[in-house]
C-alpha cells in the first residue's frame, strides 16, 4: 500500500495543479475601489459614471457598497457577489482590475468597473 502510494504521488505533481472548484481557480481582487460605469459615445464623454454599482474590495474576500458590506466569490476568471448589496451580481474579470458585468445569458453587459489606482 505504501509502495502504491509513492509511486503515485509523483504521476499526480505531474499532472499539473487541481482545479479548487468546477468554476476554476478560486481566487480573490485586487484591493481597493473599483468604479463602474456604462459605455458612452461620440458625442459626449466616453463613460457615464454608475455610483450605485462602485464597490470597495476591503480584505480577501469581502467588499462594501452603498447598501453595506457583503462576500464574493471568484472562480477562474467568473465573480460572483454571494451576500449584501450585489447578491446574485455576477461579473467577468478580464484583468486584474478591469470587470464586466454579465447579462443573464452569460455573455458581457455593458457595466464595466475598473479599479482606482492610487
């Protein structure tokens, strides 16, 4: 049993890292504020700022709103707000500090919401 398992061992390090969850990699945010906006056009400036979707990365897996403090979820490249105001919220992260929010196909919205530097 023993031999077994050393052998083993050293085929599964081969194989790569193990999912944490179906979704992906668990993983959290950058810290910080994270402002939301709707695309503008041409004619005006190229973002509409939505203040009631800001939120505030405050430690690992938490964040703050207007409407109070909640819990997310992040699995592979998918965000899932899990409690507080933006419960159900879900959001594609397409960089480290760069969020689209998800439509309920799945597909992009048109939020975005960026990270604050500084």
């Amino acid at each position: 049993m023993i031999r077994a398992t050393l052998i083993a061992l050293p085929l599964l390090c081969a194989a790569g890292a193990l999912d944490a969850a179906p979704g992906g990699a668990l993983g959290t945010l950058p810290l910080g504020q994270y402002r939301c906006e709707l695309p503008g056009d041409a004619t005006g400036p190229a973002g509409i700022a939505q203040p009631a979707a800001d939120f505030t990365v405050t430690n690992a897996s938490s964040y703050r709103a207007a409407g109070g403090i909640g819990i997310y979820l992040v699995t592979g490249d998918r965000l899932t707000f899990t409690s507080g105001p933006f419960a159900g919220t879900r959001m594609h992260r397409l960089g480290a500090g760069f969020l689209r929010q998800s439509a309920t196909d799945g597909s992009d919205g048109p939020l975005r919401c960026v990270r604050r530097r500084g």
